[in-house]
C-alpha cells in the first residue's frame, strides 16, 4: 500500500502541463443552441487568460505610473512573468501603445501537499512585486506578497477562478469547473494599504459612466478625438460629461490621464455626489453602534455578561481615538430591556426599563445615542452600573431572555436616531430566547430535524427589516447550551455580519479572546449601507450571488454593514460565444457611506483572456477561488443535510474534473495520477471539507451549536481563514533551523521566510508529529502549541520561560511571553505572520497536551484531517488511490465529455447530476 502511495506522490509532483496529447485538439467554434439550464452549481465558464494569445485590439488610455515597491528589485530578472519592454495595460515603457500582452504561465507547484505548497509559494513571493497587469493567476491566498496596481486591481481585492476563459458554454462544460469571481472588497493590501479617491462631486451625475451598462470609469476605457467613450465591457460609445472633456494627446492620452486615478488604477474610491444616497431628504451620518448586552442569570453566572462589559469598554475607547464621530448606545436585556441616558451634560446615567417585552417602544427621544468623546463619563457610569447590578444583586438575576424583543428595540432606537439609515448591533447572547417575541422555548435539539434553515418567521422578518434599514448585526454567543442558532443568527447571516461562538465558555480561559474579538468587530468597520453589482464583458452575465439576503440569486445584494473580511462569491453563465483573442473584463462596484457618513462608490477592475484551448485553460485556474464557490454551493443546496449523499456528490465531482483533465489534457502518461499543477491540492480541501464539523454524523443532534458554527466558518471565512480551516498549517519549533527562517524578510515585516521547506513543512497526520516535538498549529480561529511529556524541557523554557510541569503548564492570556531566546521570537514571528494573513490583531495560543487538555481529543480529531476520520472518511493517501482508479475507469468506459461534440452532449446530464450539489 505505501510503495503505491509513493508512487503516486512522485506521480503528482511530476506533472507536465505541456503534454501534448488527443486532449490538445481545438474546440469547434460552431455555433450551437444553448440548453434551456445552462448551469446550476458549477456550469459556469470561468475567465482565464490564454498567456501566449494577443488580447484585445482595444488601447488603453492611461500610462501606468511606476510606484516606488521595495523588493520587487529588477523585473526583468526576477519576475518571471514580466515581459521586457510593457508596462502596465499594454503600454510600452515609453507609453506608446502596445495592443498585444505576452504573458507567460504561473509558477507550477513541485507538490500536492498542502503543507509545502504554502511556503513554496511564500518563498516565490520574497524577492519579487506582483505585477497586476503583467501576472496572471494570484499566489495563494495564504501567502504575504507586495502587489503593484497597474490598472488591473490587487487580486487580493477580487481574483477569478480562471484567467483563461472557455470561448463557449461547452468547453467551460468540459473542464466541469465554474467560471466565478471573490471579491473582497476592503481586503488589506501591501504595501499601501489605501485605496487612491476619485472626487466626482462636482458633476450632479457623478463620476463618468456606460449610458447602457452603467459602468464605471477605469484604466480600459477608450476616449476618441470627438469627446466620446468606448466603455470596455460593453464597448458602446458615449458622450463624455461637458464637465470632464480633456483634449487627448497624439498617443490617445487624456491631458488630465495622469491627475485622474481612475484612469491610472485598477481600484478606486469615488466621491459621489447626493444623488447616489439612499435618502434624497437626508444626508449620511456617520456610523452608529448600539451595544446589546445580556444580563440574564446564566450570563451573569459564567461571567460572560462581565467580559461584555470590558469588551464594550475597549471598544469605545478605541472608537474615540480612531472613530471619533461614530455614536454609541447601550441597551441591556434579560426578561427586562434596559434602556440609558447617555446624554453628554448629564452627571450620571439615567435608567428605563421595559418589563413587557411584547410591546417594545422608546422610553426616551433624545438621549439613547451619544459621542463617546463627549459623553465618556456617562457612559462609564452605564458599565459600572451593571458591573455591580451583575456581581452585588445576584437576588435580582432573572433567568429568561428576550433576546427577539431586545433585537427590535435596538432596530427602533437606530431607525430613531438615524431616520431609517441604519447602524451596527453588537449583540451578546447565553441564554435560549424564552420571553417576548422571538420565544424560542419549545425549541428542542432532538436530532428529528434535518436541515439548518431558519424556520421562525418572526426572525426571517426582523431579517427582513434590517436589511430594509440598513442594520447589521455581530453576535457573540457564549452559551454551552442548545440556543438553536439556525434561528437566533438568521440576522446575522442575512446582513452578512459575524458569528462568534464560545462553547464551555470559561471567563479565565476565554475572556481575552472575547473582548479581543468584540473590539474587532468595531475595528473591522468600514462602512455602511452597501450594495454590490457586478458586471462582465458582453458574452457573460451573472448567474448568482452567494448572498442570503438576495437568496443567492443574481439579484444585487445589500450589505448593511461593510467590513475588511468580508468576500461575496459570484457565478456567471454564458450568454453568448466569446471571441478568442481577446480580453475579457469584469468590475465591481460597491455603493456605500464610510464610517464618517461619505457616500462613496469602490469600483474594482480587473480581466482575463479568452481561450479555446483546454489545456491552457486548466493551466490557469485560480484554485482558491474555484474550491470557495463549489463549497458555497454544496452550503447553499444542504436541503435535507444528507451527508453521505453529500460527500458522494462531491466524490463525483472531483473525479468527474480530473477525468476531464486526464482525458483531454493528459497525454501518454501510463499508469500515472494526473493532476493539473493549479488544482494539485484541490482534493485534500474537499476531502477536509467532507470531514468538518459540518458533516459529522449525530443521530440525537442535528443543529446543534458546533455544527451550525462550522457552517457559518464556511459560508462567511475569507480565502485565507477558510484555507487554514480547511488544512491547519503546522510549524515544527524543535528542529534545527537556519538564522533566516521564520524570520521577516522585508523591512515592512511582512514576508516571512522558509527556508528550509523541507522541515517546516509538516503534513497534518498524526504519524507527522514526533513523540517529543513541539508543533505550532494555525486552523484560521487560535494557535495550538502542542507538545507531550517527552518534549524537551529547555525548549519549553526559551519558548515559555516556564520550568515547571509540562501538565500544570498555563499560557497567560493566550500569548507568548516577549522573550528574546531564538524560538520564542521566531514562534512570534510565525503568530504575527498568521495574523496578518487573516487580518486578525488577536489569535489565542492554547496548549494542547495528550492526556492533560480535556479537550485534546476531539481538537486533534479535527486538526489531523489527512487521517482517516471517526465518520470513516478514508485517509488522503487512500483518498488520492480510490481517486486514481475511478479516474482510470472513467477513461476506459469513455465517461467524459469530449471536445469536439456539441454543447448539448453531456451538458444536461451534468446540470441534472448537480442540481442538489
């Protein structure tokens, strides 16, 4: 068994993407007539960029502007995908047009472990700038990398799952992957974490626009001698705004090309005139919070409601240095909702209670909201007030919540204050609604019901009315009891908002984290009422959005509050047949007011070439983006959770694309595995897919809090939080290492170095880890630092200063000590490194211990996901066996879908197959 496991790791690690083969034939360009279902889960053609076809004829106007990166060190040398003599959008370096780009292929990959794959790429990217107009497909979403806007936005904004689009419907069919994009649209970036601002206020109808597509303006568009456009998705002529005439230059330059940003970058920020609020008799305001704190008796008793406290404290603390016109309120709630005056020329808080939660309304008119710069001291008065009324009057506790009633009381207070332009809920939960509306008492977790749908309509509609208002919510959820979570954070998955959930929540071990967390919540803020449209060269329209509150369909959706880790995932379908040779382009624009109550439009740009040749076609995938929305869609068609159903379905989907790659890209290749280098791993992340959380078999329990959590993970991580989820990162810190790894290359302390890949790379298997070892384990949540009895007590000491007991051993607050031993900085340096990639400012480091932590079994169970699991998944080495031979027999029996038939040849059969997918 382990001499063929080898073989077929030698296997993977040697593929060659230029064979040539049956498979390398040109796909007919004859016209055929689509079928009436065109794609339901992964049917969609997705862009790519065919690196050795001339694109589009069209000129680009702006001349990029060479910014100052540090490490991207000469291009010509070190960035194998630059050619010599172009610059940014086809320009020359003298900034003469150039209209045919050469680009050359992505860095193939030497593994198909997922370990060694991130460092390897981490490694490519130290020495060398990502150049957006010059690189094709994005490194990986876990590794740090300076990008330099050329016109075509940082992938790390919005990247696509191909870069070399399908010219038609049933070549994209025979690759059996989607044609999609992720955007996130305040994703950091390095090393100017900004996006550059347009002011379009001086024109009443705002920055210039496609009069049929509505497009926005950017570094593609056309301007002729006669003061018109060319927009360059839909390549209609129109007018230039009187206002906005430029003389253009003999090179077809716009005088003012270099003073206009949007002409210049691939993102940008608008200034927009009045016309785009969404009230036309109010203008914005800046952000307000309302801060919804329970006090029932359980809360009070774990001490959670306490940890509230302090997280509320920081948060306004924080608010006043960094958010300073941002307002406040706080509401409390048990059986009771507590209302506070926290008016500014007050001296002291003044309290209002509502003891009928099934009549909420507004004790006060003025007061509720307050500057917390004005108003500090009486919003001090508020926590120390319920501070004491939690620890003093213990007699007084009640053990019933109101949570729906106190849910409609913040949605009035802000609705009040902001007259219906909405607002921030940072809400904290313990205890399963039972008073009020929103009564969740006769809610049992009894294993009879089989789906995660919210079925409650009073929650389904005060969803509903958030998003009407403009109100997202965050909930923290601190409660190791059943609070059926299908219902009581339907508002939160609708609005997009975060779910934090505790289990065996415990104030010494969990408070740090909580309030870390809480203060996220505000820090991440970076806007409100959002609405995303996304729009694509003609040929290619929206299929869906995978958003809640337009119930993923290609409807825009609405984000009441925007956030840097929030990522949307489109699909898109054919409309017609795309010219090969030419670009392809896509842009987002998100409509929104920031924190300080300026209307602003962030258009985001960025495009792919058209290919009918297959294997250029696979040679270009975006792996990250592809696994990310075929895990949407299985979540977005649960239906009935039958997960043996399920892990099957997409058993036969990743058979069905490597069968398709074997067929027809694969050549002569024997007995061997074939797999494209762009999706060498996408196996091992469906296979730690089938077994999360999410699928675990449990007869008595169906919507328990751990499963509906690991669903929310999948649904709401961004790329890089939900790849290390997926496949945790291990890091070995008792082997010998070289003065460079695990040490920041730039200055900036960015790009971490890994040298020695080899042993930094450690595969997630128990049989991987040394009896004696200390590991550091990242899974996107918290850091593990696992070690045994038998690790070495001098190791633990320069890591830890700690010289005790390895079982009596407790990791203060969840950091490590700033010790300057050679591991404890390199172990910090690791932490720093996983908080950076996720955008995170606070990851726990929690020990994990056999036979010491309680909790080491079932965390090890989850971590170890190439081994066989408790539900009987196979092992990844058996995995890739089983993968092998259906491959081999669906080549022997012909099952695949072959070039040169028409489109209608196994079209159908696939849309039916994955209807449920």
């Amino acid at each position: 068994m382990m001499a063929t496991v080898n073989g077929l790791a030698d296997d993977v690690s040697n593929l060659n993407l230029n064979q040539t083969g049956e498979g390398s034939m040109q796909h007919e360009t004859k016209k055929h007539r689509r079928p009436n279902r065109i794609y339901h889960n992964f049917e969609m053609a997705g862009p790519s960029f065919d690196r050795h076809s001339p694109s589009s004829s069209q000129q680009s106007t702006p001349l990029m502007q060479q910014s100052q990166i540090p490490y991207s060190t000469p291009l010509s040398n070190d960035n194998p995908y630059h050619q010599a003599g172009t610059s940014a959008n086809g320009l020359g370096i003298n900034g003469l047009s150039i209209n045919t780009l050469t680009l050359s292929a992505p860095q193939p990959t030497t593994t198909h472990f997922v370990s060694a794959q991130r460092l390897e790429s981490q490694q490519t990217m130290l020495r060398r700038t990502f150049m957006t107009s010059i690189d094709s497909v994005p490194p990986l979403s876990t590794t740090q990398y300076y990008a330099e806007d050329q016109g075509t936005a940082d992938p790390r904004l919005m990247s696509l799952s191909m870069y070399n689009v399908p010219n038609d419907e049933h070549l994209r069919a025979a690759t059996k992957l989607p044609v999609g994009v992720t955007v996130q649209p305040f994703a950091k970036l390095i090393p100017v974490d900004s996006i550059p601002i347009a002011d379009a206020t001086a024109d009443s109808d705002g920055p210039m626009r496609c009069r049929r597509c509505r497009s926005y303006v950017n570094s593609r568009y056309q301007f002729t001698f006669d003061s018109k456009m060319i927009c360059n998705l839909c390549h209609i002529k129109s007018n230039v705004p009187v206002k906005q005439v430029s003389p253009l230059g003999l090179n077809g330059l716009r005088a003012d090309a270099y003073e206009r940003p949007e002409l210049l970058k691939g993102a940008v920020d608008f200034l927009v005139p009045s016309s785009y609020n969404i009230s036309r008799e109010n203008a914005p305001v800046p952000l307000h919070y309302v801060f919804l704190l329970d006090i029932s008796a359980f809360a009070n008793e774990n001490k959670s409601s306490l940890a509230a406290i302090e997280g509320i404290r920081t948060s306004i603390e924080y608010m006043v240095e960094n958010q300073p016109n941002c307002k406040v309120a706080i509401i409390a709630f048990d059986e009771w909702i507590r209302f506070f005056n926290i008016r500014a020329d007050l001296e002291q808080t003044q309290e209002h209670i509502i003891n009928d939660p099934k009549d909420i309304f507004l004790p006060i008119n003025k007061g509720l909201f307050a500057l917390p710069s004005e108003a500090m001291h009486v919003i001090q008065d508020v926590l120390v007030k319920l501070e004491t009324y939690i620890t003093d009057e213990r007699f007084l506790h009640r053990s019933q919540s109101c949570y729906g009633s106190a849910l409609e009381a913040a949605k009035l207070a802000l609705e009040a204050a902001t007259d219906n332009q909405g607002g921030k809920i940072i809400a904290c939960l313990n205890t399963l609604p039972t008073t009020g509306r929103g009564n969740l008492s006769l809610m049992r977790d009894d294993g009879l019901k089989k789906h995660l749908r919210c079925e409650d309509e009073f929650y389904k509609k005060l969803a509903h009315d958030f998003l009407k208002s403009w109100i997202g919510i965050d909930l923290f959820v601190t409660s190791t009891a059943y609070i059926d979570l299908a219902i009581t954070s339907y508002p939160v998955i609708a609005t997009s908002g975060h779910l934090h959930h505790y289990s065996n929540f415990n104030i010494n071990k969990d408070e740090f984290k909580f309030v870390n967390d809480i203060l996220g919540s505000v820090k991440c803020t970076v806007g409100y009422q959002g609405m995303l449209k996304v729009r694509c060269s003609s040929g290619l329209s929206v299929y869906n959005y995978y958003s809640e509150s337009v119930k993923n369909t290609d409807e825009d959706p609405v984000i009441p509050v925007l956030t840097r880790d929030q990522k949307f995932d489109v699909l898109f379908k054919y409309d017609d047949t795309l010219k090969v040779g030419e670009d392809i382009c896509f842009q987002a624009a998100l409509l929104y007011t920031d924190i300080d109550g300026v209307r602003k439009v962030r258009a985001i740009n960025t495009n792919a070439a058209v290919n009918s040749n297959v294997i250029e076609v696979f040679k270009f995938i975006n792996q990250d983006v592809v696994s990310s929305i075929m895990i949407k869609d299985v979540l977005a068609t649960l239906e009935d959770c039958n997960f043996n159903e399920i892990r099957k379905n997409i058993d036969r989907k990743i058979i069905e694309i490597f069968t398709q790659y074997r067929a027809l890209c694969g050549g002569s290749s024997g007995g061997q595995l074939i797999l494209p280098d762009s999706l060498k791993t996408l196996p091992m992340y469906m296979l730690a897919f089938e077994k999360s959380e999410l699928m675990k078999q449990n007869k008595s329990s169906s919507r328990g809090n751990e499963r509906f959590y690991d669903y929310y993970k999948l649904l709401f991580y961004g790329a890089s939080q939900l790849s290390y989820k997926l496949y945790p990162q291990i890091i070995p810190l008792h082997d010998s290492l070289n003065e460079d790894d695990l040490s920041f290359y730039d200055d900036k302390m960015q790009l971490l170095q890994f040298n020695n890949i080899e042993t930094l790379s450690v595969r997630s298997s128990h049989r991987q880890l040394i009896n004696g070892g200390c590991y550091l384990i990242f899974q996107g949540e918290s850091c593990f630092l696992w070690m045994n009895e038998n690790t070495n007590l001098m190791l633990i000491r320069d890591l830890l200063s700690y010289e005790g007991p390895i079982n009596q051993l407790d990791i203060f607050g969840g950091r490590l000590p700033d010790l300057d031993t050679d591991i404890n900085i390199k172990a910090r340096n690791v932490i720093k490194n996983w908080s950076q990639i996720i955008n995170i400012d606070y990851l726990p480091v929690v020990p994990l211990r056999p036979n010491v932590d309680p909790y080491y079994s079932h965390v090890m169970n989850q971590l170890m996901v190439e081994d066989k699991s408790i539900e009987l998944v196979e092992s990844f080495d058996n995995y890739l066996i089983a993968l092998h031979h259906d491959i081999k027999e669906n080549i022997k029996n012909d099952k695949y879908i072959k070039i040169g038939k028409s489109a209608e040849d196994g079209h159908e059969n696939f849309a039916q197959k994955f209807v449920h997918f």
